[in-house]
C-alpha cells in the first residue's frame, strides 16, 4: 500500500494559514468600521513560524527551500500563480488585449 509521505511541517502550515485567517478576519473587521482609529492589534508571528520554508517537491525530488513564502504556505514557484484564463470569455479578453498592446506596438514602431 502506497502511503502518502507525511510532511514534518504539516501542523506548522495549518497554523500558518490559521495566523493569516485571523489577520484578514482582524483587517476586514477594520475596513467594516470604515478604518477607524485605533488600528486593530494584529496578533505576532509565532516565533516558530518564522523561516517556514515551501516545502513543494521539485523537479529533483527534494522539498523547495525556499523561505519567502505566500499566505497558503508555498513560495513563488510553487504558489499557484494564475495560468491563464480559463473561460471562453476570459480568452477573448486576453486575445483582445494583446491585439491592442500589438496595434500599439506597431503604432509607434519606425519604418
């Protein structure tokens, strides 16, 4: 039976994004108040926290290094950066845009 490998850093992750669920749901309080004085008092990051590393497998099979890491715990290689547009309609947009960017482009090109 192929287990799935337990990742030493799991309970870190989960208080990872359980640290940020508390943060937002302190800054949308705040916006509600219409941004008020005082500011809320944002609770510290765990010392513990601090250095948490991506911990994605690369390419090589080794977990990511890397430690500038996004609010869902994995860096910039491995955050789920869009990939595109998914719809039809959101296509069309890109395929829109790039033409006026183009048309531009060929605007002010010299002969």
């Amino acid at each position: 039976m192929n287990a799935m490998p337990t990742d030493p850093d799991r309970e870190r992750r989960r208080r990872w994004r359980e640290y940020h669920a508390e943060h937002d749901r302190l800054a949308n309080e705040w916006r509600e108040r219409g941004y008020q004085y005082p500011p809320p008092v944002y609770p510290p990051l765990p010392h513990d926290l601090v250095g948490l590393t991506c911990g994605a497998r690369t390419r090589a099979g080794t977990p990511c290094k890397l430690a500038a890491i996004y609010r869902n715990g994995r860096c910039k290689l491995h955050g789920g950066l869009s990939t595109g547009p998914t719809s039809n309609e959101g296509r069309e947009r890109c395929r829109e845009a790039a033409q006026r960017r183009w048309a531009k482009v060929k605007a002010h090109a010299t002969p």
